[in-house]
C-alpha cells in the first residue's frame, strides 16, 4: 500500500515510479471520503511522494547541467 511507504524506500524508487505513485496517491486521495483518517492517510501519502519528486527532479538538475551556449565571433574583431 502506498501509505505504508518510508521515505528511505521513497529514495530509492526512480523518478518514473514516483511519479506513477503519485498519480495513483492523488486518485486514491480523490477517492476518499474527506474528514476520514483515510482521506488524511492519502493527503500525506500524497505530500510525501510530491516532496520525494522535488527532491529527486532538484539532485537530477545539480547533477546534469545545462548546456552552454557559446555565443559565436563578432565579424571584425
């Protein structure tokens, strides 16, 4: 079950299932009746995996930089 998830097996899961487990957190979150210890479960089954995500897409953006564009010579110089 998605609830039961540490954020040690959060870490190790790749970017594709974090995102496939959010979607499926997020449904199940819709599913739920509000103002249920269920529907609470899954807002923070929820916040968790989205702060996983961000954490992950923020280490991918550190580790792979951008390219850069190396502007071409001005003629005459």
């Amino acid at each position: 079950m998605i609830y039961e998830l540490t954020e040690e097996h959060l870490n190790t899961l790749t970017l594709d299932e974090l995102r496939g487990m959010y979607a499926e957190a997020k449904r199940q979150a819709g599913l739920a009746r509000p103002c249920t210890q269920g529907y609470a479960r899954a807002v923070a089954a929820v916040a968790r995996i989205a702060e996983a995500i961000a954490a992950r897409e923020a280490l991918m953006r550190v580790l792979i930089p951008r390219p850069c564009r190396i502007a071409a010579p001005r003629p005459g110089f």
